[in-house]
C-alpha cells in the first residue's frame, strides 16, 4: 500500500504547478506585462528612437534652408606702397596702405528648381523611414519576448516532468529494492531500475540548466540582470485564431512594415526624381549687403572713397549643359522606382506565405494539443496500472520503466505542442505585423 501511495504520488506531481514545486524568489510576469517592460527598456527600440529624433533634425535642417541666411566677413590688407591713381599730371594717392574691410551680407533663396522643398520633403520622408523601422524592431521584439515566454513555461514543465520522473523511479527502486532482498526478482532487474533512475537524474539536471538558459535569454530580452529570477504566468486557456487566409494575407499586406518602408521608398525615388530635375532650373537670390572700408580696425574712416556703402542684389545662375548628367540622374531614380514596385510584389507574395506557413503551422501544433493530450490521459492510466501490477508482481521492472518512459513522453509531447502552439501564435502575429 505504502507503494501504491508512492507511485500515486509521483503521478499527482506531473499536474502539480511550478510555483508549487519550486517556490523561488523572483518577479512574476504575464507574457503581455514581459512584452511592454521589454519595449520600455530594449536598447535596440532606444537606438531606434534616437535615429528618429535625428531625421527630425534633418528635417530641421532642410527647413532652415529655404530662410534667409546672414554672413559677417572681415579682412584687412596691408600693402608695401600707397595705391596711387596715375594721370597726366603725375601720380594720385588712391587708397591707405593699411585697409580693413568688414561687411555683413543677407542671403535669400527665391527660387531653386525646388530643390530645397524637395529636399524638405525627402527629409520628411527620412522620418517616415525610421519610424517603421522603429516599428519593424518592436514586432521583432515582441514575437521574441513571446517566444521566450513559452521556452521558459515549456522548460519549467519539462523540469517538473523530469522532477516527477525521479520521484516515481525512486520510489520504484525502492521496491526493487525490497522485492530483490525477498529473492523476487533477479539481480539484473534491480540494477536497470537503479540505472534508469541514474539517467532520469541527470536528465533533471539537463533540465534545470535549461530552465536557467531560457530565463537569461528572457532577461537579456527585458534588458534586465541576466541573473534575475523570473516566473511568468501560465496560460489559462489555448486561445483560437482566424484561419481565413485570404482577409489575413490582405490584412498583412497592408499592415507590415516592411511593405510601408517599401512604399515610402517608391515615394522617395518619387522626389530624388524631381530633386535632379531641379537642375534644369536657374538658382535665383536675392543679397542685400552693407559694407565699410577703411583705415581702422573698425572701417570707419575713409580719405578716397566712401568708408560705408549698402546694396541690393538680385542674383541668378543657370547651368544649362553637362554632358547629359541630370538626364542620367533622372533616368536612374525612373529605373530605382520601378525596381521598388517590382520588390514590393515579391515582398506582398512572400508575406502571404508566411501567413499561410504560420495558419499551416498553428493547426497542426492545435491538431497536435488534442492528440498529445489524450495521449497524456492514456499513458498516465498506464503507468498508474503497471505501478499497481508491479506492486503486486504482476508486470516486471521493464514493464514499468517502459511505462514511466512512455509517460515522460506524453507529457513532453503535450507540452511542446501547447506552447508551439503559442509560439506560432506569436509568429502569426509578427506575420500580420501585430505585436
């Protein structure tokens, strides 16, 4: 009886929580709770942030560009002999020897072949760039922090379920023990029991330190100390999914990120085209200038000439020929567009198959839950079974090893199919660009 009791117990760990089995110290996360802390702390979403607050300053800087601009130059001159205006009488002092000069000149673009509002707009573009790559690097943190949420749930169980192996071959060698002692059973059947509890305790081990890998990986997700005890909570059900393809491959299409960081390079090729053909175009100013000239530091005395003088200028410049070179940029920006659209139907067909590999994936890993789950209740019957007959010398030790073995099979069968399950639900997400 005390026997029996045992083997029942041993069963009864197998559904025991890991809370229960080992209360450990530690902070306690729901998948969801892992995935914000993570976006909140994961240096790669902070580059990513950093890189959008630098286009914007690009886009500062290309703003500033269509404003007027204010330069302040000063020079002085010293000559060896006094400038001298010569006529027919003889020679003429024309200018100091020692001159300064000194002007502060105003600068505003008035028209560029709208190159500079194209160049706003590229830069607004620029923005609109990391902005989706910000959004491309916190799906893929998210499905990963998902992802290492269900290995470490899959390896906690996979501990426990080699915990409950060790308790139930201890207590079968136990009673190989006895039964050898009281010359039931041979020698040779004590030593494989003693051999299988052997190999069920390294395993336990093998499963400890996986269960301490998978909690590093979710830690250096969170970008917390590697070492931080964590437990996150267990799923209360198997959530369903939308299994109609054809809504979720157009969802997808017009969702990822990928396909807008596409896009908004079609559009960006769009404005390097009209950005060439700028070109084509004058450059007009406008320049207002004062200036003084003179013999002193400051300029402000003049015996020649007039030691103060302002201007205003309208400037124009046209490079109408270079061998064909802007023809060439805008042929090359046509050719760019159209290789854009092109990858971009191959990146839409690529997508929509990895939302039908992902549903393909999910209903087996959901076909493979109810197989594995009845095959946990069968295998469960059977080594409580075996454990009595044993007990009562009925089956051998091989049959009951074989039963233990079937077991920690069904259970692991069962568990990789629940959080595969899971784990394809994340990457259906990431797939639908969904966090």
């Amino acid at each position: 009886m005390k026997n029996i009791c045992l083997a029942i117990v041993g069963v009864m760990v197998l559904a025991t929580p890991v809370s229960v089995l080992a209360k450990t110290p530690g902070i306690a996360f729901s998948v969801d709770e892992a995935v914000e802390e993570a976006i909140v702390r994961s240096p790669n979403l902070k580059e990513a942030t950093e890189n959008i607050t630098g286009e914007e300053e690009a886009v500062n800087t290309s703003r500033a560009a269509l404003f007027a601009t204010a330069s302040l130059n000063y020079a002085y001159t010293g000559l060896d002999k006094t400038p001298v205006q010569k006529t027919g009488q003889g020679e003429i002092p024309a200018g100091h020897t020692h001159q300064y000069h000194w002007d502060v000149t105003l600068a505003q673009p008035l028209f560029t072949g709208y190159a500079l509002t194209t160049q706003l707009d590229l830069a607004k573009l620029g923005v609109r760039d990391q902005e989706i790559q910000l959004k491309v690097v916190t799906l893929d943190l998210a499905r990963d922090v998902k992802t290492a949420c269900y290995t470490l749930l899959l390896t906690q169980k996979m501990l426990m379920v080699a915990q409950g192996e060790v308790n139930s071959l201890t207590a079968h060698g136990d009673d190989a023990r006895e039964f050898y002692k009281q010359g039931l059973i041979p020698k040779n059947d004590l030593l494989r029991s003693e051999v299988a509890l052997a190999d069920s305790i390294q395993a336990l081990e093998k499963a400890r330190s996986k269960v301490k890998s998978a909690m590093a990986l979710l830690n250096t997700l969170m970008d917390a100390d590697i070492n931080r005890m964590v437990h996150v909570e267990d799923i209360d059900r198997v959530p369903e999914f939308s299994s109609d393809q054809e809504r979720l491959g157009r969802y997808a299409t017009e969702k990822r990120p990928v396909i807008q960081g596409l896009k908004n390079s079609v559009d960006k090729t769009a404005l390097s085209e009209k950005l060439a053909k700028s070109s084509r175009y004058p450059t007009i100013s406008l320049v207002g200038r004062y200036e003084r000239n003179g013999d002193g530091l400051e300029a402000a005395d003049n015996d020649y000439t007039n030691s103060h003088n302002s201007s205003l200028s309208l400037q124009a410049q046209w490079t109408f020929f270079e061998w064909g070179k802007t023809g060439a940029q805008v042929r090359k920006t046509r050719h760019d567009k159209k290789a854009l659209q092109e990858r971009i139907k191959g990146v839409e067909n690529h997508v929509r198959l990895e939302v039908k590999n992902a549903l393909l994936n999910l209903e087996v890993a959901r076909k493979n839950i109810k197989t594995a789950k009845k095959s946990l209740g069968q295998a469960r019957e059977n080594h409580r079974i075996t454990t009595v007959q044993y007990t009562q010398q009925v089956a051998t030790s091989s049959d009951v090893l074989d039963a233990r073995s079937f077991l920690t099979r069904a259970d692991t069968n069962y568990y990789q199919a629940l959080y595969g399950y899971m784990a394809s639900l994340a990457d259906l997400d990431r797939a639908l660009g969904n966090r």
